[in-house]
C-alpha cells in the first residue's frame, strides 16, 4: 500500500508539473515516513550506487549526441540516408526514419535527434507535399529508436537498476528496433505512396549513384563512429563505457577539423547541455536506488509478485497487465523515471513467470516509446511539435496511427515472442 501511494504521488506531482526530481524527492520522503525508514542512513547506499563507472557512460553517450548536432556530423547523416533512400515522397519519409535509427546508433537519446534531424528534415519534407504535423509525428516516433538501437541511455539505465550486462541489454533491443524501422517505413510508404510530390527530383541511375558516393564520402567520418562504438563493444576491445568515451573524444576533431562547424564556444555549450541533463537523470537515480532499497527492505517486489499470481494464472495474462501498466506510467512519466523506479520493481515477477531480465529490458523499451508519445505527458511528441511548429492537437492523429500500427505490434511481438529479444544475446553468450 505504501509504494502504491509513493508512486501515485509521484504521478500527481509531476502531472501537476512539479520537477521530475522533486518528485522523486518526495516519493522517497513517503515512503520512509510509511516504512518508519531513515532516509539519512540509505542516502550513503544511493550515493555509492551512482558512483559507478557503468554510469559514467551516461553522460559520455549524451556529450556525444550534442556534439554530433553542433559539429556538423548529423547533417552529413541525414543527407547521406536521403540521397541512399532517395528523394520520392515515400523516400523521404523513410529517410527521417532511417537518419534517426543511424543517429540512435551514436548518441542513445531521443531528444538529440528530435533537435538534429527535426530542424535539418522539417523544412525540405514540407516542399515534398508533406504535412508538418504528420512529419512531427514521424519524428516523434522515429526519434525514440534512440532507446532501441544501441547504445541506448535507456538501456544503460536499465542495466544499472537491475544489475544486468549493459551489453546484454544492448543486444536485447536491437531486434525490436529493426522491426519498429521497418514498420514505420512500410506505414510511410503506405500513406505517402500515390499522393503528388510537388518538388520531386527525377535523377538518372548515374547521377543518384554519384549522389550517393558524394554524401557517402563527406558522411565517413560520421558513418565510422557506430561502427567504432559497437565493433568496439562486442569485439571485446573495450567496455561500453570506455566506447562512450571514445566517441566523444572522436567527434571533437571531426567536428572542428574535418566538418569545421564545431568551435570552442559551441563546444563550451555542448558540456553545459549534456552537464545539465546528466546531473537530473543522476539525481532521479539517487532518490530511485534509495527506494528501491526500501522495496526490498519491506519485502514490497514479493507481494506485488503474489498479488499478480493471485488475480492471474496465466503467465499471458500477466505480461498484458505488465505492458498496459508501462504505457500507463510512460504516458505521464518520462523514460528515465519509467526505467529507474519500474524496472526493479516489477523484474521479480517477470523471473517468478520465467521470463529473462534482459527479455523483460526490450519490453519495458518497446513499451516506453508508446508511452512517450502519448498524452497528456508525451515529453518527445512536445518537442517535436515545438520544432515542427505546429500545435498538438494537430499531431495527435497521426501520432496515435503510428503507435496503434506500428510501435503497439513490435511491443506485442517482443512481449510475447522472446527469441526477437533473446536471439542476439545468446548468440554473443550473455545469456544460456
């Protein structure tokens, strides 16, 4: 009863538009007032906790996205993938989907991609025939393959909280990111398929063929660095961590050397930004890792665990209950604050049914890019439509399309088929 009414209030003080950290503040002030707790002994157990070098990749995976949008490396993306895809109507539509998985691939967050591919794809997609507020909705949805494709900050989050291997966790999602791509580019198609493109370009086979070693070229330094983070990974040669790292230290030169759009007061701003969304998400994983423990202390994941066991039998059942629930909380809580204080708590029922943690990890992403972009919170679909400049009513419709046919299957296909999930992990060893 006393993590119910922590969490709840959590909801209602963020929905009341109380900061996310200040709420986690005061669902731990509830629950040790419930649980007759010093918070001031289990305040050293969340400090300790976040003094970890897995975490330390966090803020080195977010440096890494600004400084790809400041130093020019995003731009050469997206005109690669346009000029890969081509420039049809459908094609640019499948563009912004595709320019956004190769961006989740580098920097692992959703709003870094919002921010880069929005304003470089907006304006050129209107010329195209599109709308802006479908393409603020592809975007919206698009963008949160950030927390699918590794390396993802969701996952890193996810690993942390749970005490799995970040790489495990990585491997988990990429399934249901190919399939989610692929599912947004065939609705694109769909919709996009015999409406008139008012600024198509009719290129020859040579000429697109030189259009794309063009783009290619000037997009190399860029395209080498996921190839750089995850064949570094998973070829052993260092840790995610050390990788996040790497990948700042590669985009600094290649942004003030190579593309030359990178200066030191831009630079400056860079630190500031990703300081800045690092030091909240840190805080909100202090205050989740003090209640986490209080959970564990009050024996609270156990009865939770019962109580499902109890209302349902069937392990079906019980994983559709597990997924209304994230979309629930997604749809009024951001990714981070989903992750951090969900994930440890319901992971004991997910092991009691016999499902893997790091299956349980690709759900609760599949599920929090539902959540993400659904009213009333719906922090990605918000700023989609602030870059998109259109108002939210409009974008609702098309948002809610995208997520009905699109992100929902690839959800109900991870939840219910784990080898999507499982696959890639036991093919690396992580898992048996």
């Amino acid at each position: 009863m006393g993590a119910l009414l922590a969490i709840a209030a959590v909801v209602v003080l963020m929905m009341i538009g109380v900061p996310v950290v200040f709420s986690f503040a005061a669902m731990t002030l509830i629950l040790s007032i419930v649980y007759d707790v010093d918070v001031s002994s289990l305040m050293t157990t969340g400090f300790w906790s976040v003094n970890s070098l897995i975490l330390l990749a966090l803020p080195l995976f977010v440096m890494t996205g600004y400084l790809m949008q400041a130093g020019g490396l995003a731009s050469r993306l997206v005109n690669f993938v346009e000029a890969l895809v081509g420039k049809s109507r459908s094609g640019m539509g499948t563009s912004m989907v595709m320019a956004c998985g190769v961006f989740g691939a580098i920097s692992g967050t959703a709003s870094a991609a919002v921010a880069s591919i929005g304003t470089i794809m907006i304006g050129p997609m209107e010329k195209h025939g599109y709308k802006r507020e479908y393409t603020s909705a592809l975007l919206g949805i698009s963008s949160l393959l950030g927390l699918l494709i590794p390396p993802s900050i969701t996952m890193i989050l996810y690993a942390v909280v749970t005490r799995q291997s970040v790489a495990a966790c990585f491997l988990a999602t990429i399934g249901p990111g190919i399939l989610l791509i692929f599912m947004l580019c065939f609705m694109n198609w769909l919709k996009m398929r015999n409406h008139p493109d008012p600024a198509a370009e009719k290129l020859s086979f040579n000429s697109r063929m030189q259009n794309i070693g063009n783009t290619g070229w000037k997009a190399l330094p860029a395209l080498v660095l996921p190839v750089i983070i995850l064949g570094g990974i998973y070829g052993g040669v260092f840790t995610p961590t050390e990788a996040a790292a790497i990948a700042v230290v590669y985009s600094i030169p290649v942004g003030m050397f190579i593309y030359r759009e990178l200066n030191l007061k831009a630079m400056g701003r860079c630190f500031i930004e990703a300081a800045a969304t690092t030091g909240v998400i840190m805080v909100i994983l202090v205050f989740s890792f003090v209640a986490s423990r209080i959970f564990t202390f009050e024996r609270v994941p156990q009865e939770l665990t019962d109580v499902l066991m109890d209302l349902f039998k069937d392990k079906i059942m019980i994983l559709l209950v597990v997924n209304i629930f994230l979309i629930l909380l997604g749809m009024i809580m951001d990714d981070v604050s989903v992750v951090a204080i969900i994930s440890p708590l319901l992971l004991p029922v997910m092991v009691h049914i016999g499902v893997e943690p790091v299956h349980f990890a690709a759900i609760v992403g599949t599920s929090v890019v539902i959540g993400c972009n659904s009213p009333p919170m719906a922090p990605i679909l918000f700023m989609t439509c602030r870059i998109g400049n259109v108002g939210m009513s409009q974008v609702i419709k098309p948002a809610l399309s995208f997520m009905f046919f699109a992100a929902l299957p690839v959800m109900l296909v991870t939840t219910y088929w784990s080898p999507l999930a499982l696959y890639l992990p036991k093919l690396f060893g992580y898992i048996d």
